[in-house]
C-alpha cells in the first residue's frame, strides 16, 4: 500500500511517499480503506519533534516504527473484518479517530472495533467526515466536560477559525451561551456565519483589557494565557487550553486546590461517545465540518507546509485514492 512516512523529524521535506505493508486485522479490529485523513497541528508537531513529551513518546532521536505514519483522524470504507467483529461489516463507510496508534496517512489502517470509530454521517463526504473528527470531538470534550457550559453562559473563543475553534463555536451556540469569537480579520465574517454572536479581530481590539467578563474563556490555540486571562474571567469561571505544557498542568492542579477561577488543561483521548453526538448533529445540519484546502496524499509535504504556516482556517484534508 502507498503510505507517507516520516523515519526523521525535521521540515515537511522529511515525509516521504513509499510502499508499505498492508496491515491484518485481528480478531477484534477492523480493516479500513481510508479515503481522507487531515493535517493538522499535531502531527505537524509530531514531524518536526518539536515537543520533548512528543520525543518521550513517539521516539527520542528518531519516530518508532509504529510512529512513521502519521495521521490521527480518518474517514473511509471497511474493507475487511476480524473473526470476533460484530460492530461492523464489510462495506461499512465510518469515520474515527487512531489516538496513540497514529497511521492514518496510508491506504489502509487496522482499528479495534471499541475504538473511537462510528458510522459516518450519511450526509457528508469522506473529506467532511474526516475533518470531523479531532477538532469537533476536542471542541465538544473541553465545552462539555471540562467547562460544564450551560444555557445563557458568556463563552469567548480564542482562535475560533481553527479546526477546534470553528466547531466550538457552533457547540457554544448549540448549548446555548452567549458566543463572543476571536480571529483575524479575514475570517471574521466565517466565525460569525457560523452562529457568533460577536467576533473580535485580535489586531485591532484585546479581549483580556476590554472588561467584559466570561464564564468560560476556550483558548484553543494557546496564544493566551490563564494570567493574561484572569480578569477577564467571572468569579468562578474557566480558562480551557487545549496545548500541553508545563505551566497549563501546573495551574490546573493549583486552581482546582484553591477554588474560584480555573485553569483547565487536559487530554481529549477517548473520542468514541463525542462521535456518536457528533454524527447525530451533523446528519441534523446542526454541525457544519469546515475545509480550507484539500490535497492528494501525493502531496502531504505541501499540505504540511501548509499547516505549518499557522494560517489556515478550519481543516486541512488528505484524500486517499
């Protein structure tokens, strides 16, 4: 099978186009002919080991073997089943999310049937599907979970035109709060089609001196911080931030000890439940996946220049054959 792999960490230029060998499913997975995956932030920080918890995890001087294909999110048809399968059948197109065993970036990847992996929706296309998948089921863990949003809460998102951000405004207004966005000024207009009910552009006007106060402040790029972001909290409001650092992990063992405002950082790993939800909204129209570019696979160091830019609204999508 075709695959783009990455055997070194480094620019886009490292990831290459070989043959790989097409995977078995056992007994309790699944195989899947994947039909698009997404670029992303994370796998663009997954490529260049950036991130030393990344190293720690995928591999120090170089990615594991189990790590060279890269790819967290997939939509695609199931093309073969284990002996103990019965979630699924043959024929079946599905959307889902690999977590710790990334490999989405190649013709073919195995899944446990248990694993985050849903039906998917009957209205969207494969790309659509895909581009569903991490930053809705983020969106939705962090508003829901962590931030316990309620009807007529004040939420302000930070980086609302990106993948998580374009999908927790429309959860935001799906719940019912009070929805102020954060984006440049070329993707105000987007944010506010998709149900704001205002939209900042960070160029011209700083959400954390203005003096209004949310319930919940969702900082989805981590360009903030829970200091800057303090003040610009209500009493026992919430600062989300979805980056992993040393800091964020700090103040939210500290903030939950002394009560009153929180930081909140955590990991969006068990996906499976947020998918079901996230199926039923889109299939009602209700959830609306939003792609800035899609390329062939052939083309995936592009597309991780791309990404890499830090410019590009909602999601980027590898189609696969």
């Amino acid at each position: 099978m075709k695959a783009l792999v990455c055997l070194r960490y480094g620019p886009p230029e490292v990831l290459t186009l070989t043959e790989w060998g097409k995977p078995t499913p056992r007994d309790n997975e699944v195989l899947i002919r994947v039909r698009a995956t997404t670029v992303t932030p994370a796998e663009c920080l997954m490529r260049s080991g950036a991130s030393p918890v990344g190293r720690a995890i995928l591999g120090f001087t170089k990615p594991q073997k189990k790590y060279q294909i890269l790819g967290l999110e997939l939509a695609g048809t199931i093309e073969a089943v284990g002996g103990k399968v019965t979630r699924f059948k043959v024929g079946d197109e599905v959307f889902g999310f690999t977590g710790f065993s990334p490999g989405a970036y190649a013709e073919y990847k195995c899944m446990p049937e248990t694993g985050a992996l849903f039906i998917k929706p009957a209205n969207l296309s494969h790309a659509e599907a895909a581009a569903l998948v991490d930053g809705a089921s983020t969106a939705w863990f962090f508003l829901k979970d962590k931030g316990r949003i309620k009807s007529g809460d004040k939420v302000l998102i930070n980086g609302a035109s990106g993948s998580i951000g374009t999908y927790a405004v429309q959860f935001a207004k799906h719940f019912g709060a009070q929805v102020t966005g954060v984006c440049g000024a070329a993707n105000v207009e987007l944010v506010r089609s998709l149900g704001a009910d205002r939209v900042i552009d960070y160029t011209q006007e700083d959400f954390t001196t203005s003096g209004v106060r949310y319930d919940i402040i969702f900082d989805t790029v981590a360009k903030s911080s829970f200091s800057r972001c303090k003040e610009a909290l209500e009493p026992n409001g919430r600062y989300l931030v979805t980056v992993m650092g040393f800091l964020p992990i700090i103040q939210t063992v500290w903030t939950r000890l002394v009560g009153g405002k929180r930081a909140i950082f955590a990991m969006s790993i068990e996906k499976r439940e947020a998918l079901g939800f996230i199926k039923e909204l889109a299939e009602k129209g209700a959830l609306k996946p939003i792609i800035d570019r899609t390329y062939p696979l052939e083309q995936g160091v592009e597309a991780h220049r791309y990404v890499a830019g830090g410019h590009k609204k909602g999601n980027v999508v590898l189609t696969i054959g």
